[in-house]
C-alpha cells in the first residue's frame, strides 16, 4: 500500500514514520508513505498557500490552486489514488473504516490548517474523514493517526500479533485486562485462571472480562459485537449483579 500526504510541514511525518513498528514496514517494503510538500505547487514568489475569507472574518483559509495542482501532479507521477481530507467536518473515523482503507492500493491524505480549505477543492476529494470531535492545529495528526491505524491493518505488518487483530470475535469489544510478571505486584496478584494453563478457561475468562469491560464502559458497542448465546447469558448476569 502506497500512502501520499500534502502537508506544508511534510517533516512532521519523520519520527512517526521512524517508528518501530511503522518503520519495519517501511523497510520491509510492505508500505510506502511519501509526504509532500504543498508549496511546491505553488506559483507565485512568495509560495503562499493560504488567503484572508471571503465575507470577513478572524482566520485563513487554503487556496484552492496549489491544493489541486498537488492532487493533480502526485496522481500523474504515481497513479490514481483515494483522497482524503481530513477535517472536524468529516465522517469519524472508525475501525471498520479503517479496514476499508487498508484494502487500497493509493491513498492521498489532505492536510489543512487555519479555518480550513477553500470549498471548490471538495471536488476533487473522495471522502473528508475527521478522528475524533475536538479541533487540533491541522490535519497533520489526524494523517498519522490514520497512517498508523492502517497499517497495522495491513497483513504481516504485525507480525506474531496479527492474529490477534484478525480475531473478527472480539471485534467491537474493548479489551479486558493483561497481566505480565511479577505474580504478585506491591500486594496485588495476578487472576489464578491465566496461571492455570488452562487454554479453554483462559479463553472464557478473557470473553468474560472483554464483555464486562464494554458493558461498564462503552455499552453502545455490545450492539454491533457479534454475541453469542453464552455471551447474552454472561450480560444478563451483569445486568442482574
Ligand atoms: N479530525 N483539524 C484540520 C483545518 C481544516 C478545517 C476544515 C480542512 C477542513 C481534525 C479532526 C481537526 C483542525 C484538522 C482543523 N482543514 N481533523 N484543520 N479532529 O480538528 O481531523
């Protein structure tokens, strides 16, 4: 998967991108992510990019000319792509989604800053996406936020840990709690059951507690999980404690 970011500040993206993780994918060739810089698609002089509002008002808006030129000359150096402008305004950005966009081939992320991007560029956009309801400083962050969860949607970009994230059963439930060593911490011990090495109890335990976790906090996802008989029962027992 190749993954183009337009940006004024295109050196953001270095520490992330050097990232164990991101990185090792990048080395091995498994993603690509090239970040570009939005002024060199300018034409004037000065390189400038953004402009006061039309109608008044506090803040700048990016131009249109040197977004577009951007989208036009990425698309004919490396070949049609998906583009995404990351904004408050957009569609929240959620697994699933971030499922979809791990199976294209080209991604073209949007960065904008100040009050946003001039309106006639949402024609060339595919969808405006936003991570989250809060305003940050530019789309910088919401790119790598993407970046990140994309990748690891990639096949073999996690490697051992993989199937975990393939585990489709524990979608849309939040993870019950993990233990490592030492068995007993300033007096607190870890579950007897993950010590047992009893697979199948381990598995129950950890259903069990990824169920209760969900139900206390974010109730609203046990909609969209898909639930099994047992797991309904466990509920009801939560409900009737
Ligand atoms: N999830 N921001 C973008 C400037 C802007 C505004 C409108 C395009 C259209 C954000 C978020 C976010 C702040 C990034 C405003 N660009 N982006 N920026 N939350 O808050 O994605």
């Amino acid at each position: 998967m190749e993954i183009h970011i337009l940006s004024i500040f295109p050196e953001m993206f270095a520490s992330v991108l050097d990232e164990s993780i991101l990185g090792r994918a990048l080395t091995r060739g498994l993603l690509q992510v090239h970040p570009h810089n939005l002024r060199n698609f300018t034409e004037d002089r000065h390189r400038v990019t953004d402009d006061i509002p039309y109608g008044g008002g506090p803040g700048m808006v990016m131009k249109p000319e040197p977004m577009v030129a951007g989208i036009r000359a990425i698309q004919e150096r490396f070949g049609p792509s998906y583009v995404i402008l990351l904004s408050p305004q957009g569609d929240v950005l959620c697994q699933d989604g971030v499922k979809g966009l791990a199976r294209m081939e080209r991604l073209l992320l949007i960065c904008g800053r100040y009050s946003g991007v001039d309106a006639r560029v949402t024609h060339y956009i595919d969808a405006e996406l936003s991570i989250g309801d809060y305003v940050l400083t530019g789309g910088e962050i919401p790119a790598m936020v993407l970046v990140d969860a994309v990748a690891r949607m990639i096949p073999q970009v996690l490697g051992d840990a993989q199937s975990a994230v393939e585990d489709s059963w524990f979608d849309s439930l939040l993870q019950g709690p993990v233990y490592t060593r030492p068995v007993e911490f300033e007096g607190l011990c870890v579950p007897d059951v993950l010590r047992s090495g009893n697979h199948a109890a381990v598995a129950k335990w950890r259903r069990q507690q990824a169920l209760l976790t969900t139900w206390q906090r974010r109730p609203e996802l046990l909609q969209g999980a898909s639930l099994s008989v047992e797991d309904r029962a466990i509920i009801q027992d939560f409900e009737g404690a």
